[in-house]
C-alpha cells in the first residue's frame, strides 16, 4: 500500500535508511536562454513532483558551481561564464518546509574538453537542454542538519 511517506527499514538496514516508489517519468525540453533550474523547479511545483529524480544534457552559456567546506560549513560559489557542454546533469526533488527543493550536481565541458563539476547553483542554456524527470508520486522529505551544515534526506 502507498502512503504519502516513504517506506523505512531500519532493523534490517543498519547502514542507511531508504525509500521505495513508483514511478512517472517525463522528458522535458526546456526552451533556450532559460534557467534550468528555476525552469526544473517551476515544473516540479505545476506537476505537484514531491520526490524524485531529473538527469539532464544540453548547452549552457553560463553556470555557478558551489563547493561545500564541511570545515566552514560554508558554500564557496563560482561563475563561469562561457559556453559549456552540460555533460551531465543528475541529482533528486525533495520536499523542505514544504517548498520543493531540488539537489542537482552538474558536470560542464568547456571548449578546450576539459570539465568543471559541482553542485549546480544555477545555469542558463544555450543551445539544447534535455531532461528526464522522474516522479516518485510520493514525498521525499529533506531536512535541515545542522552538525553536518547541510540539508539531508528526513527518514525519521
Ligand atoms: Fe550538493
């Protein structure tokens, strides 16, 4: 039976917690020059996506990367603005505070093939972008943690 909760089996799995689902996928091609992000967001939010998955390819003119110090616990943020393969993009949708939240890492090819990779801040195409969006058609809580500095996965 579903529910709006994620299956847990903590006895059995002493090492992680984890969800099982069903799924719905979409392909979705976002229009040029626009922010993949806010753009993955905006269809997440209209098809009601609370937990799942996106991978991605395309072209972007422009991305920021952040770098997460887990000494800080600070992001150090970077722009690089040149026309860049996206190699790859993969990453899930959860639900924070009830607002969807996207964690998406990216790998960039520039002109002379080599890469930059990161957690993607935000990027904007130019050329192509293809992406698959799965639907989990359940909640994937996340959670703020704060002796870690990050937000994570909430399987309490
Ligand atoms: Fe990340």
């Amino acid at each position: 039976m579903l529910t709006d909760k994620p299956y847990t089996c903590k006895n059995l799995a002493p090492f992680y917690l984890y969800g099982m689902y069903e799924t719905k996928k979409y392909a979705v091609s976002i229009k040029n020059h626009e922010e993949i992000i806010n753009t993955l967001t905006l269809f997440c939010k209209d098809k009601k996506i609370k937990g799942g998955q996106i991978t991605g390819i395309g072209a972007v003119k422009s991305a920021t990367l952040r770098f997460f110090n887990p000494s800080t616990k600070q992001y150090v943020d970077k722009t690089f603005d040149e026309q860049m393969e996206l190699a790859n993009l993969t990453g899930n949708i959860s639900l924070m505070e009830g607002n969807v939240y996207l964690h998406l890492h990216a790998i960039f090819g520039r002109e002379d093939y080599t890469a930059l990779a990161g957690h993607l801040l935000k990027a904007t195409l130019n050329g192509a972008g293809e992406f698959i969006v799965t639907n989990y058609s359940l909640t994937l809580p996340r959670v703020k943690d704060a002796k870690i500095g990050l937000n994570v996965f909430d399987f309490k």
